[in-house]
C-alpha cells in the first residue's frame, strides 16, 4: 500500500486520531509500508498504532519491519536500538537491515559484515544481495556488486526491483 494510499484509507477510516507520527512513512524506493511513530514507540501492527516501547507485547517480525521503517526514514540509530530488541540476531532480516543502518550510518565494512551474515543465513534473499552489491559499489568494487546483480538474476529475474536498484546503482557508478 502506497503512501496516498493509506492516508486516503485513514481518513475513510476515520483514523485521523492518530498521533501526526504514525502517519510518516519510510520513503525510498523499496519504501516500508509500515509507519514510523515518536522515539520511544513502536509501531503495533496488531493494533495498528504507535505503543510505548518499553511495554510493547510486539512480535520480533513486527520489530523487525519498524526498525526497517526507520532506516529508511533515516532514523539509523533508533533502527539499529530496535533491532537490539529482536531475540534472533541471526535472523536473515536483522543482520540485513542492522547492515543498511550501519552502511547508511557510513560504516560501510560493518554493513557489508552484517549483509555477508545474512546471505549465509539464507542465500536466496534478494534484498540482502541487492544491499550487499551497493555497499560494493561504494567500496568502489564493482566486480563483486555485478555478481551479486547476477545471483539476483538467477532469485527473481531481472524484472524484480532488487535487481533494477542494483543495476542502476552499478550504472550509476560506471558512468563517473
């Protein structure tokens, strides 16, 4: 669900009520759906607002889509505090996301440590190689950010977006 999308849903809805918060979404091209709320909240998927934090009764997958939510809003260092909430730190989903924070925070090495965790975990995550061959391209290595648009090639074609954002961040770079 887009952004229009929800807001229109939420005024139907009538859920205007909710704090102006929960109402900013994660922008980027893989955008989350899932909004972000105030720091020391999080977002409950099962009730659909923004909880305290420290008493939350949240899944770890739900912890897991928020601290995603907040990267890519920009909010790293809260992403990386929420992804410490998550009992599986070996989750493929965490060590990925705890590598874009730390990537976008500028500690690339660190980030790529984090993506190389994941795909061990589970080599067919796209999402994962798609970052893993960005943080590549920002170590200037774009022999090892082509293989990973490769692998991503052979997960879901070159269609899926994981494999567009990787190409055009790999042409991007070829052309400076």
């Amino acid at each position: 669900m887009n952004t229009k999308t929800f807001l229109a849903a939420a005024v139907v809805l009538g859920l205007s009520s909710l704090a102006p918060s929960a109402l900013v979404f994660a922008a980027g091209d893989d955008s989350s759906s899932t909004p972000t709320c105030k720091a020391g909240e999080v977002y409950d998927q099962a009730s659909g607002k923004c909880v305290k934090q420290s008493g939350a009764n949240v899944t770890d997958e739900n912890r897991t889509d928020y601290a995603y939510s907040l990267a890519k809003a920009g909010r790293y260092e809260e992403a990386l505090a929420m992804l410490d909430t998550v009992a599986d730190q070996n989750d493929p989903k965490v060590l990925n996301y705890r590598g874009y924070a730390t990537r976008k925070l500028g500690r690339t090495d660190e980030g790529i440590s984090y993506y190389l965790r994941s795909v061990a975990a589970d080599p067919q995550y796209a999402k994962v190689r798609e970052y893993l061959g960005e943080a590549y391209v920002i170590k200037g290595r774009l022999d090892l950010a082509r293989e990973q648009l490769t692998t991503i090639r052979s997960i879901c074609g070159e269609g899926c977006e994981e494999y567009r954002d990787l190409d055009e961040a790999i042409h991007g770079a070829s052309d400076i």
